[in-house]
C-alpha cells in the first residue's frame, strides 16, 4: 500500500534575490504509521498557471530538500510533495503557492486582490475550449448563412421563372 499520508511541513521559499528564479523545497516525511512500508523516493510537482511552465523532480528518501531552479518569474506555481514507496506514489501535500521573482509584500497584495477584469478575459481566451467553442460557433453561423443564402437564390430563381411565363402568356 501506497503512504496514506502527506509530506508533512512542507515549506517553500525562494533561493537568492528577488530576481532568482529558484525555489528550495523541504518537507519532513509522513507520519510512520502513514507510510506503509519503506519510503523509496519523494516526487516535487511545481505546477504553475499554464502547461508550459510546470517542473517535475524525483529525489531519493534520504533528501528532505531540494532546489528548482529555472521557474518562470512573476507565475503562480503550486507546489506539491508526495513520498513514495514500492506500491506507488502516496498522497499529496496540500499545494504551497509560491510566485517567483516578487518579494513578499507582492505576494500578499497580489494573492488579496482579485484579477483585472482584462487578466481575467484573457485567461478564459487562451482556453483551448473558449477556442473550440468560437470556432463552432462561426461553423454554426456561416453554416446558416449559406442555407439562408441558398434558400433567397432559389426562391428568386423560381419568382424570375414565374414572372418570365407570365411575360410570355401575355
């Protein structure tokens, strides 16, 4: 069985000045009667706002710490521990937020004020859904466009017909 507890005293700092773009991670392991056989390795996830920036690590049992450097300045990232044992990986800490490359006074302001409407619009825009979404709905309109154009050439077609018998009749 896999450890049915989190790392605990998971603490995230960032390594160097404000402009480092490294982060140290250290945690403590689960609780012994958590871990369910012997610890072989913790996994870091460092997710941060968008696919492109989240950074993975393993390291050995015996590490309780560990650098990440490279992150992307001014993301959000969220970084989760797990340890992990023959049978899989166990639970998951509780995400610590973390944002490179602004001290700490930003954070705060940063995590008590909502995002611009503008951030928020273009956050739900990059959605690859919103995408998905515009493009059935042009589908959808040009698709009726053409019926509707289709149908008024007909119905004129057939008018012009009728108008030319009734010249000829007269």
């Amino acid at each position: 069985m896999s450890p049915s507890a989190p790392p605990q005293q998971v603490t995230v700092l960032t390594v160097g000045n404000q402009n480092s773009t490294s982060i140290s991670i250290s945690w403590d392991p689960p609780p012994p009667d958590h871990q369910n056989g012997i610890i072989q390795e913790y996994k870091i996830w460092c997710l941060g706002n968008e696919t492109r920036f989240h950074v993975n690590k393993t390291v050995d049992a015996a590490i309780r710490s560990v650098v990440v450097a490279g992150l992307q300045a001014g993301v959000l990232y969220r970084v989760e521990v797990a340890a992990s044992t023959s049978a899989g990986v166990g639970v998951k800490s509780e995400p610590q937020p973390i944002i490179i490359g602004k001290d700490f006074r930003d954070v705060i302001m940063s995590g008590n004020r909502n995002n611009s409407i503008t951030e928020q619009i273009t956050d739900v825009v990059k959605q690859p859904a919103f995408i998905a979404g515009i493009g059935g709905a042009c589908w959808v309109i040009l698709m009726g466009f053409s019926i509707w154009l289709y149908w008024r050439r007909k119905k004129r077609k057939g008018l012009s017909n009728y108008a030319g018998e009734t010249h000829l009749s007269c």
